[in-house]
C-alpha cells in the first residue's frame, strides 16, 4: 500500500478516486486526510492535502474526462475541498481571537491562569449556521410512501435518516426519475408547511443528500447546487404527466398546481 509520505501517492490517490462509487467519495477523502495528517512528518498540515486534491487531482480528471462520470466524481471532489478549507479557515480565525482573548484575561488575572487548551474552537458547526433540516415527523412516513416508486426499496432506512434530520453529511440517495420531480416533491412539502425552512436551504439540503437519474448517461448523477435553488423559487410546476403522484397529499398537491402562476421563463429546466 502506498502511503501518503510516498512521491506517487497523489497520483495513485486520484485514480483511485475516479474509479470509486460516486457516494463513497467524501467518505473516503476524509479517510485519506486523516492517514495524510497522521504520516505528514513534514509538518505540510490539511491545507498541503487540500492543494493537491484541488490542483493536482482535479487537474489529472478534468484532463484525462474517464470514466464516464467523471465529472460527477470531480464536483464531489472539489465540492468537498472548498467546504473542508472554509471548516479549517473558521476554525483558526477562531482559535486566533480565543487566543487573544485568554491572553488579555491573563494578564489583566494572572492568578487565573487560563489554558488555551480549555475554551479552544474545535471543528464543528458555525455559529448561527443552518441547522439540519427536517420533514416534521407525522410526515415522514408519507413523504417515503410518496416516492416509493422513485427509490430501491434498500435506501428507505437511509431517507427516513436524511427526513428526520439525523443523518451524516456523506448519506446520499438515488431518486430514479429527473431533478426537477423532486424539486417539486419537496417545494410543495415546504409550501404546505411540513418543512419548516426557507426554500433556499432546503435547495441545498437535496444538492447534499440525493442524486437523480440522468437518462444522457444512463447513471445517477448530483444535483446542480445553482438549478436546484433557481427552480425551487419558479412558478412553473412539472409537466402533468410527470408529476410524482402524492397520494396522501392529493387534495394539496391539486391546490398547488391549481393556484401556480404562468411564466413564461425557461426556469423549468434543469439538464
């Protein structure tokens, strides 16, 4: 195995990636930062890993276009290095002002004699940063119901999981139709009161947690963060024959259709 002090382990690293499943992606980078952390015994720190999955790996699959997906595997990538370098950023600037704030108590209390170690910022959650959204309870079981039709019968547990707002970052699931059915899925559940969040965040709450069927490369690709916020706000719903039929809503997903206004923006498309 190679390790990551090896000369060729970002090299090996890339095509190991390119040739992974699309949904173990994240799982395994944050895997491979820890190893990289661990054997870095030149002290290069997150920042150095980050850098050479951003240029170097990102690079070598933007040239090379293989496999197939490949693009899908690179946005998986490169989404995941800019999230993780904004976690580490945060987190220094942070430390830096506890880190001066404990140095003014200590000088103006030297008895106190307060450690850093203490009060440091570990990685975590933001202040006043978006909470895991979540489908109230009496509604989860519905809303799986509803798109039973859309899913392998093996991913319930994992939505129920994604629903009820418990699930981990790299928990992803396949809906077997196109992304603007379930953008609509969801915009009628927030519309009608069951998700309680602004429709810009539950956007990003489907770009992190599921992935659609695209019929172009026959395969399930994510969804586009910028589509899938630009058509959670339009007004032009799925074509009728497209419609996931939501069997214990109908009287409100009727209601919706009914009082959409037309546009006569193109918004309604997303490939």
């Amino acid at each position: 195995m190679i390790k990551p002090n090896h000369p060729a382990y970002i090299t090996y690293l890339g095509l190991f990636l390119t040739m992974s499943n699309p949904l173990l992606i994240v799982p395994k980078l944050e895997h491979h930062l820890k190893q990289f952390l661990k054997h870095d015994l030149l002290g290069r720190g997150a920042e150095n890993f980050l850098g050479e999955i951003e240029f170097t790996v990102c690079n070598a699959i933007r040239t090379a276009r293989f496999p197939e997906d490949y693009h899908v595997k690179h946005d998986k990538i490169i989404s995941w290095v800019y999230n993780k370098r904004e976690s580490e950023q945060y987190r220094k600037e942070m430390n830096a002002k506890l880190d001066a704030l404990i140095l003014g108590i200590n000088r103006i209390s030297p008895k106190q004699n307060i450690s850093k170690e203490v009060i440091r910022q570990k990685p975590g959650r933001k202040k006043g940063e978006q909470k895991e959204i979540f489908v109230l309870p009496k509604m989860v079981e519905q809303f799986i119901t509803d798109l039973t039709g859309y899913l392998n019968k093996n991913s319930h547990d994992a939505l129920r999981k994604i629903l009820r707002g418990e699930a981990e970052s790299a928990l992803i699931v396949n809906f077997d139709g196109q992304a603007s059915q379930l953008i609509d899925v969801f915009r009628i559940y927030t519309e009608a009161g069951y998700i309680k969040a602004e429709k810009r965040s539950v956007a990003n709450w489907i770009t992190k947690h599921f992935m659609y069927r695209n019929e172009r490369l026959r395969g399930f690709v994510p969804f586009d963060v910028a589509a899938t916020e630009r058509i959670i706000y339009h007004y032009n719903p799925v074509d009728k024959d497209k419609r996931v039929n939501l069997k214990g809503l109908p009287k409100l997903q009727e209601s919706y259709y009914t009082n959409r206004k037309k546009t006569y923006s193109d918004t309604n498309s997303y490939d």
